[in-house]
C-alpha cells in the first residue's frame, strides 16, 4: 500500500473551455514562459521569497516573445498563431485562465489590462527582427 494519497489529477478541460480557443500546449507554453521571463528578470538576486519574485505583465509578455523566439526560432509566429495566440491579450487572457484555475498566483496590482497591446505581433515577429534575434544567440 502507498505512503501517501495519490495527488487528485486537475481537471483542465474546464479551464480550457471557459479561457477561450488556446489549447492545452499554450497554457503549457506560457508556464514554461514564465519561469524563463523570472529567471531573466531577478538572475542577479538567489534569496528571493515567491512574492518578490513576481513579474507583471508587461515583462511576461516580452519575456513570452523572448522565449518564442528562443524555442521555436523563424517558426515562431507560426507556432504561436496555431495556438490561436496573435497578440499579448491573448497571453494576458491565458495567464488569467490559469489564475482562476489556481495554476498560478497574482498580486493584487495584476490586471488583465497590464497584457494589452504591449507589442506588436506583427513587428515583434517580423521576419528581419527574428533574423536578426535568431542570428544572435
């Protein structure tokens, strides 16, 4: 017999049917993304608590572009738009998806309006501004 209780598995069909048309690697994405945009933003700092290590929105939605361009390269916009994901409100929208659903915390100062229009897609994801991303790393 086990030590402990098995862990109740989430139930992310719920989530993803109230958040919108973003399927489950998206959300998975914007985890990962997350973490990647923490440790860039506090990389000089060890003994942070979980709250001082928060980021807003405006840095996971440049941190989320970094770390398209990162995973997926040119292919990127083109990854990112299979997810139904074409601007940073949609970021904004998965985050509190993920919020509600108690995957992720927030300060109080965190708003949905934080996500909005802080690039644009088009131009982030330019093919001369990947090149020239993807030609420095």
């Amino acid at each position: 017999m086990p030590d402990h209780e098995p862990q109740e598995q989430f139930d992310y069909t719920k989530m993803l049917a109230q958040a919108g048309p973003y399927p489950l690697e998206a959300y998975s994405f914007v985890r990962e993304g997350l973490s990647y945009t923490m440790q860039r933003v506090h990389e000089n700092v060890d003994d942070l608590e979980d709250f001082e290590r928060h980021v807003d929105g405006r840095q996971l939605c440049l941190g989320l572009r970094d770390f398209a361009i990162d995973q997926y390269g040119l292919l990127a916009p083109v990854v990112l738009s299979h997810w139904s994901i074409f601007r940073t409100d949609d970021f904004g929208r998965i985050v509190f998806a993920m919020i509600n659903a108690g995957l992720m915390s927030r300060s109080t100062k965190d708003t949905l309006e934080d996500f909005r229009s802080v690039f644009d897609f088009g131009e982030a994801f330019s093919e001369d501004q990947l090149l020239q991303c993807v030609s420095s790393n």
